[in-house]
C-alpha cells in the first residue's frame, strides 16, 4: 500500500522540479476551492497545465499527491520550529514559546483551508509511521521549549500543550482569522495557565 502514496521518481532536472511544483500547487489549490471529492489526476493535470502523462511519471494517483503535500508541510513545520527555536536559543521560556507559536502559526494561517485539507486527508492514508515520526519530532522540539522553564516535563504535558495549540490553531483557522499576533497571545495564555505559571 505505500507504493500507492509514494512518488514515482524524484524530478532530477529543473523543468520536472518545475512541473512537479505545478502538479502539486494545482492539487494545493483544488483542495483548497473544492475539497478532496473534486481531487483526481485528471483535475490536477488540467489546472497544473501539464499532460496526465507527466503527472504520472511523478504520482500514481492523487492520494500519492496529497501524500507529498502533507510531507512538505511536515517537513516546514519542523523546519519553521527548528529556526524558531535557533534564534531563541539563549533567550528565556516565554520568548522561546513566543517563537515557536508563532513559526507555526503562521504557516497554518498562510493557508488555513489547506492545512485543514490535509489534516483530513492523514485519517485515511496510510501514513501510520510516517505520523509517529513526526509527532515524536515535534514533541522533541516541543520539550525542549518547556524544559527552558528549568522543570522536568512530564510527557503527558507536551502532548497537553500540542493538543492546546493544535486545537485553538484549528478553531481560528476554521473562522477564518488572520490576526496572527492575537492568536500566538492567546494560545500564550493558555499553555501559560495549564502550566500554572
């Protein structure tokens, strides 16, 4: 079954790069427009400009594409949050949180239908492992924001606090806010007070 979600082959020259990012904006942007029901090859291929051919050089099918769109975003966020937490490194508990939040909040923000598409989609691909990396690495990331507070953190107050942000990050993106800076004070606000800080 994961041969099914896996690429075909990597685009080694510019133009397949190119047309590879194509395929995967126009897949980006019909989720977004028209939900995953709309989403096929044959869609994808007509709005990316390209051939059905040449999407299926790179994708087998769309649940391939939509597996490469929650890899890029996953690979972001650890990224955004890895930054985050690079330019806080000697900066305090608050700040370093501070940053974070933000890192992820505003690449859930840039686009809030997207990132709710494919939350949805992960429930049924077959990402099981893929998922507990990411969770294990994010969680990491996520200790090492909390211990800055000079306490032991227990496992179940990082998955508390993921769950905390996750969710408001989730409710704002579903009312559509953009105001950035009042959801990171927000969310401070509660991961601040669940800590009893």
């Amino acid at each position: 079954m994961t041969e099914a979600i896996n690429t075909r082959k990597k685009p080694r020259q510019i133009r397949a790069q190119a047309t590879v990012a194509a395929i995967l904006e126009a897949s980006a942007h019909i989720l977004v427009d028209d939900g995953h029901d709309a989403l096929n090859t044959n869609k994808i291929a007509e709005r990316a400009g390209v051939s059905i051919g040449s999407l299926y050089q790179y994708f087998p099918n769309k649940e391939a594409v939509m597996t490469e769109l929650i890899r890029q975003k996953r690979s972001r966020m650890l990224t955004a949050v890895d930054m985050a937490l690079d330019d806080t490194r000697s900066d305090v508990f608050d700040t370093a949180l501070d940053a974070v939040l933000a890192s992820i909040i505003q690449l859930h923000l840039n686009w809030p239908r997207l990132a709710l598409a494919l939350d949805q989609a992960e429930a049924f691909l077959p990402l099981d492992d893929e998922t507990i990396q990411f969770k294990v690495a994010l969680n990491g990331k996520i200790k090492e924001v909390l211990g800055r507070q000079g306490s032991k953190v227990s496992e179940q107050t990082i998955q508390d606090v993921v769950a905390i942000a996750k969710g408001m990050i989730e409710q704002a993106s579903l009312a559509r806010e953009t105001d950035e800076v009042d959801l990171r004070r927000r969310i401070m606000r509660a991961v601040i007070g669940y800590l009893g800080r």
